[in-house]
C-alpha cells in the first residue's frame, strides 16, 4: 500500500506542532538561574485594627459603674422563743477574717461615709422606735466594684461589747450581675429561760417583704425582760445577686439585714434592672 505525499506532509506538521508545544510548557515551569522569590507581603502592625466586635464590648465595659457605695442596717427580731419549732446548732468554727478589711474613714478600699451621705437613716430610725425590732449596726462605705478573682472581702462588725452583735465577711463582686455573699457569727441573748440553739450554714435568699416598720403595736413598748438570759453565736451564710436598683431584704427567723447599693461613679449598675439605674440595653 503505497501512502500519498498529502498524508506524509500532514504527519510533519503534526510531529512540528508537538515539538513546540512541549518546548513552550518546558519554557514556562522550569525556573530560571537569576529570579528570585517574591517577597511574602509585611503586614504592618500600626495598620492592625482591633474587630469592631471587641471594641464596642470594651466600650460597654467602661460604661458600667465601677465604683460604689454599700449601706447596711441589721436588726434582731424580737419573739417568744416558744414560738420558733425550728432549732439551730451553736457556731462551733470561727468565721475566717485573717484576710478581711475593715471599712474605715481612712481605707481608700472601703471609705466609710459620713452620716449625712447615708440614705437609710429614716429607716434606721423606725426600728429604734418599734419595740418588736433591735437595730444594731447601720454602716455605709465606697469600694471598688471588681471581678470575684479580684475582689477582697469586708468586716462587718458590730460593737462586740454589746448584745446583740454581728461579726463576719462580706464579699460583693461583679458577674452578669453584681453577687453578695455573707459569712456571719450572730451573737444574741434568748428571752426566756428555755435554751434556744442556733443555727450553721444556714443559706436563705433574700425575701421581697421588708418588716413593716410603720405599724407600731401598742404593747410593743412593754415588752416584759426574762429573769434568765443565755448567750447564743449562730452562723449565717448566704449568697444572692443584687438585680434591682432598690433596697434588698436577706431575711432570717433571728435577724434581718437591709442593703442598698449605688452607683459611685455615676456610671449604671451591671445587670441591676431599674427605670432608674439606666441600664445599657
């Protein structure tokens, strides 16, 4: 069989064209003796920016009080001890207190306010005047307002010469919501000659009715003294979170203790829920 000269000319045109195609793609991926890597391009760090994200939670952050000042009143109640069915245990461990701090007109941690600074004071009065209450601490101070790992507890004491008396810790820092926490020896004198036990770890939120200081019985007044007394020390301890912008009530069947917190700084109370604590949304 005999191939036509048309055949033989197409197969060397084709044999051409592969030749320089392969040459060409050669020419492309092998690297050349003289060129050099481009430099990887320098992100400069003044051109760094921080996420919008991050920035504004800063923002708010700042906003939030950081200061403030603590009020307290606390009181005993007065009862007929056969009237209580629920018994307590004696305080048979002291209330740790080698690191606390006791407020005080010179600790710049805990600067106790002066009389005319606090706002509780009417109120203090009221139970002085109602025979069925024993108020016997009233204290205000300013403190920072930290996180828990930050934050230092506080000494609430009471004249210890007196009956009856508080003394113990007190620890408030800043979460979601700004969180209380007490750890208290109550020291007090039963009514009658029948011995009352206290009571440990006894753990009671706060309850949203404060006594009804206003409404003074009339035979409050005479009030009879038992001829017996015995002396008690109880321990309270309790935790809660502070959430409304208004005076907050930790109940106990013994005593109560009154709390007010404001801001120091001007700035709004983190997660206090208040038309007038101007909460950031």
């Amino acid at each position: 069989m005999t191939l036509s000269k048309s055949f033989w000319a197409l197969t060397v045109k084709s044999l051409a064209l592969c030749i320089f195609g392969a040459q060409a793609y050669a020419d492309q991926t092998a690297p050349t003796q003289n060129s050099v890597p481009a430099p990887a391009p320098i992100t400069s760090v003044e051109n760094t920016t921080i996420p919008p994200v991050v920035i504004t939670e800063q923002n708010n952050e700042n906003q939030y009080a950081t200061q403030i000042n603590v009020e307290l009143i606390i009181f005993q109640r007065l009862f007929e001890q056969d009237s209580l069915n629920q018994k307590f245990p004696e305080l048979t461990s002291a209330i740790p207190l080698e690191d606390v701090l006791l407020p005080s007109a010179e600790l710049p941690q805990a600067r106790t306010l002066a009389p005319d600074q606090m706002q509780l004071n009417e109120i203090f009065t009221k139970f002085q005047q109602h025979g069925a209450y024993i108020p016997f601490y009233h204290q205000a101070w300013s403190q920072p307002l930290l996180q828990q790992s930050n934050s230092f507890p506080l000494r609430i004491q009471s004249d210890p010469s007196t009956v009856p008396a508080i003394d113990g810790r007190l620890l408030i820092w800043q979460d979601d919501k700004i969180e209380l926490n007490f750890n208290l020896a109550f020291s007090y004198d039963s009514l009658s000659g029948n011995a009352q036990q206290a009571f440990a770890n006894l753990a009671q939120s706060a309850v949203s009715t404060v006594p009804d200081i206003d409404a003074v019985k009339e035979d409050s007044a005479n009030v009879e003294t038992q001829q017996t007394a015995q002396r008690h020390t109880i321990q309270y301890q309790s935790q809660s979170s502070y959430t409304d912008n208004q005076m907050m009530y930790f109940d106990h069947p013994l005593f109560g203790i009154l709390v007010l917190i404001n801001s120091a700084d001007g700035k709004p109370l983190k997660g206090v829920n208040s038309e007038n604590n101007n909460e950031l949304q």
